[in-house]
C-alpha cells in the first residue's frame, strides 16, 4: 500500500484536506494516477539539474487538483537536491505591474524558498550559508583565502543582468559572516529577499546601486538559479499557482505587460539562455483559451502554447509547453479514497473506520447528489470522506451506514465564480471570434 506514515505527515494531510487546502508534505501517501504527466515533469526536473531549463503551463478546473500536482512536483525537485519556490499570484502579486506588485511577487517566492532540509519555507539564509560552507571548504583544500575563492565563483554572475550588485551582496554577507556583523548579514538578506523599497536605503546599507523591483524581478530569479547552482544544488525550480487572476484583470494593456513577461520566460526557456531554471505555472483552461482575455488572446502566446496537431484520436503529447492531465476517473477516485483511509489510520490496516463496502456506498451516494463532478472536481468530495472519518473516529460504535445518508456534498463552485470575471471586449492581437470552451480537469 503506502510508505510508512509518521504522526506529524498524518496531521498536516488530514488537516488541510478537511480545510479545502493542499497539503504541503506528505503528498506521495495520497498520490493516484498520472504516471505519465508525472513522468514528463521528472525529465524536465533533470534538464534544469543538467544546466538546461524548463517552461509548463499545467491547466486544470477550480478544485480538480492542478495546485496538488504543483505541489508534487515541487517536492520531487526537493528530492532530487533543486530548490523549489511557489507563490500565487493575486492583485497584489503579479509579473508586471508599476506599484510593486512585481516586487510582492519576487518577495513571496524568496518567502517561499525551501531546500530538501527546509521543505516549509525560509531556506534564503541556508542557501547562502551553505555556498559560503562550500567556499571555506574548498579554500582550506586549495591553501587559499576564502574571500578569493567566493569572489571567483560570483564572477560567474557579473556578466548577468545586475548581476555585479548580486555578487556583492553575497561578498557583503561573507564579510559580515568573516567578522561577526549580524548586521551586515542582516542587510544581505533583506536585499535578497527584495526588502529594499529605494535604491538610496540600499546604497547606504550595502554600497549597491540596484534592488530587486517591478522591472527586474524575472531577472533575478535566472541570477539566483544561476546562484544555487554555486552553492551546490542542482537547480532553481520556481512555481507560480492562480494565474486566472491574471485573467480578470479588467485593463487589457495590464493583462498584455504581464502575458508578455510570460512570453519572455518562455522565449528564455525554449532558447536555453535561464541557466538551471524550470518555471512551472498553473492557471485554469480559460486563462490559456480565452481568446478576448486569455493567453490565447496575445497572438505569439497562442503561437507558442498551441497544441501538437498530431496528438489527436486518443493520442498524446506530453513534450510541449502546456499539460493537461487526464479527468480524475470512478477508479482512480476509489484508490484515492483508499489511501485516505490508510492515511487515517495512521497506516495500520487494522484501524480502518470503515469497511471497503463503505467507499462504494459512499461513491453512489456522491454520485446521486452531485453527478460525475465527484470524481472530476473532487475537492468537496474529498473534504467530505475525510470529515465522516473524523465524525467515526471520535464517536466510537457509531454505524457508518447511518451516518452516510446526512453527509451532504456540494458542487464545487469556485469554477462558476471564476468565470464570472466580465470581459472588457478583444484585447490587443486577439483574433476574432468568442472565447475557447475546454473544460478538461485534472486527477488529484
């Protein structure tokens, strides 16, 4: 069945999922189905740790599990030695924009930033300690000062865009480390993560002339991908979730200055110019179809993102820039529900709440209530198996079968809402004609 389940990854997938929310560990005890999409992302993750770079727009309905897969992916990159961001994006969160919210977007991934070691987040310091551990150990090998060996391997950046200011953030943090500045340090740190609000607080503070802002967050993220690598991890692997906010922005010169900082990331990664970074991004099927405010509405996207005319009559194509998993099946649903009885139970089969005839009942009866959106969006009916557990867990004697007919499980709605987002007419390149309707979901 599944791997052996400690009590802490017990608590933090039951209590997300009884939340409406993706657990962020433990992912693997409830994992079910593609294999192949799965499959696809593993070999990008090698050709950012060879050097290389990758771009995936993952596509997938309001509650049917993309933010899982990017959750899942995310932790495998972990494994396999990369460090991993995510933020989401929302109003205040964005690729471009003029009022900071770039700048919000840059700091949330530097949040974020988590390593094999510190898979919750706030990893910045252990990433840049670590290249200074790495840089004192090969300078006492070598019968070298540990400044020299640090400014060689940062020369690496200079040639970058701001990548001079990079590197001498770096060699300030090594001076405050070297002398016992926790200041210094703190400085380094606050500048990494994009604190700085003016260059002039910056300049005084460090003696650089540049800070991370709307303009040049993209370009630093392929200076820290290029950085991690320095301090001996094998890639930057960096996930932005609810790109449909993208979408609803209402002012279309807006939605065209963020798609086409998209464009310029997928430019990037299909010409192999972002060293060691992988950029994963998950939006719904409108915000890629759309063509009055989706990407397809900015002409060299649609392009790009368009699909292998090829995979066609039940054939696929997992190569491209944009996946869509296949729809979450009966089958597949019953495996997950499964595992969540194991995951309950803490792993032993003999704490089960309920019988394997309970999970079928439990499957018509969401059928009866909702329809097939039990298994294809399955958020609520995922949320609701896990509340009629905690509900027999703690009434002990309690008759499953009793207890089946209260449960209610709603339709997920979030879909409904997104869409409500009011077209404001064609935007800039977009052909004319109504909107893409492709509703495909994706397995949890």
């Amino acid at each position: 069945m599944s791997p052996k389940i400690t009590p802490k990854e017990r608590d933090a997938i039951l209590q997300s999922l009884r939340a409406g929310v993706v657990p962020r560990s433990g992912q693997q005890h409830i994992q079910v189905g593609r294999v192949m999409e799965i499959a696809a992302l593993i070999k990008d993750i090698e050709r950012v740790a060879d050097g290389g770079s990758a771009f995936r727009l993952i596509t997938g309905e309001y509650g049917s599990g993309k933010t899982f897969f990017l959750n899942l992916v995310r932790a495998i990159a972990l494994e396999k030695k990369l460090v991993a961001a995510n933020a989401d994006l929302n109003p205040d969160r964005r690729f471009h924009a003029t009022g900071g919210q770039a700048r919000s977007l840059y700091a949330e991934l530097m949040r974020n930033l988590s390593t094999r070691t510190k898979p919750d987040g706030a990893a910045l310091t252990a990433v840049v300690e670590r290249f200074m551990s790495n840089a004192i150990q090969e300078a006492k090998t070598g019968g070298r000062k540990v400044a020299d060996v640090i400014r060689e391997k940062l020369s690496a950046l200079t040639e970058m865009v701001d990548g001079y200011d990079f590197a001498q953030v770096i060699d300030a943090y090594w001076s405050g480390y070297d002398s016992g500045d926790d200041q210094l340090k703190s400085n380094a740190i606050r500048w990494l993560r994009a604190e700085y609000s003016t260059k002039t607080d910056a300049r005084k503070a460090l003696g650089v002339r540049t800070i991370v802002d709307d303009a040049n967050g993209y370009d630093f993220l392929k200076l820290f991908a290029k950085f991690v690598r320095l301090a001996g991890f094998s890639g930057f692997l960096v996930c932005f979730d609810e790109l449909v906010n993208l979408y609803k922005l209402s002012n279309t010169q807006a939605r065209n200055s963020n798609y086409e900082q998209i464009l310029r990331i997928l430019n990037d990664s299909l010409q192999g110019s972002a060293v060691g970074l992988g950029v994963l991004l998950g939006g719904t099927p409108e915000f890629l179809l759309d063509v009055r405010r989706g990407l397809y509405s900015y002409t060299a996207l649609q392009s790009r993102l368009a699909d292998n005319p090829f995979a066609r009559d039940g054939l696929k194509d997992f190569s491209g820039p944009v996946l869509r998993l296949a729809n979450l099946t009966r089958e597949d649903l019953y495996v997950l529900l499964e595992k969540l009885r194991y995951v309950y139970a803490g792993g032993d089969s003999a704490k089960f709440l309920v019988p394997d005839e309970a999970l079928h009942a439990f499957m018509d009866h969401c059928s009866r209530r909702i329809g097939e959106a039990y298994f294809r969006t399955p958020r609520n009916t995922i949320t609701a198996f896990v509340n009629l557990l905690a509900v027999l867990e703690q009434n002990p004697g309690q008759d499953w079968k009793t207890l089946l007919g209260e449960v209610t499980v709603q339709p997920d709605s979030g879909a409904e809402a997104e869409r409500a987002a009011e077209p404001d007419g064609p935007s800039i390149g977009s052909p004319d004609g109504k909107g893409v309707d492709d509703l495909s979901s994706f397995r949890l």
